[in-house]
C-alpha cells in the first residue's frame, strides 16, 4: 500500500491517535486490505531527489 504521506507525518498522526509520544514507545504502523490479512508497511513514495541512504529493502 502506497501514499505519498512522508512517514513522519504517518508517526505524527499515529501518536495524536494513540496518545503516545513517549521517546520510548514502539510504535508500528500497517495497513491490511481486509481484517484476515497479513499486516502490510506502509511504503511512502520516494522523493525524485534523495540523499544516500536505504530507504526500502525488498527480500525473498
């Protein structure tokens, strides 16, 4: 699942939700596409200009 929400504000808006912003919270999102379904990340679409860092690995 894919949106072109930077995954900081997707962390902003899930701690406004949980009432959360503890420095140690664990907060995890995913999205599913029904309630039986494996939880998916969410996957931001990358900028056209990034710096030099890994910002997804895909693996098999």
């Amino acid at each position: 699942f894919y949106t072109t929400v930077q995954p900081e504000t997707l962390l902003e808006r899930c701690e406004e939700t949980l009432g959360v912003n503890h420095e140690f919270a664990d907060i995890t999102y995913f999205a599913a596409d029904h309630r039986f379904s494996y939880n998916h990340t969410i996957w931001s679409n990358d900028p056209e200009v990034q710096s030099n860092r890994i910002s997804k690995v895909i693996a098999f």
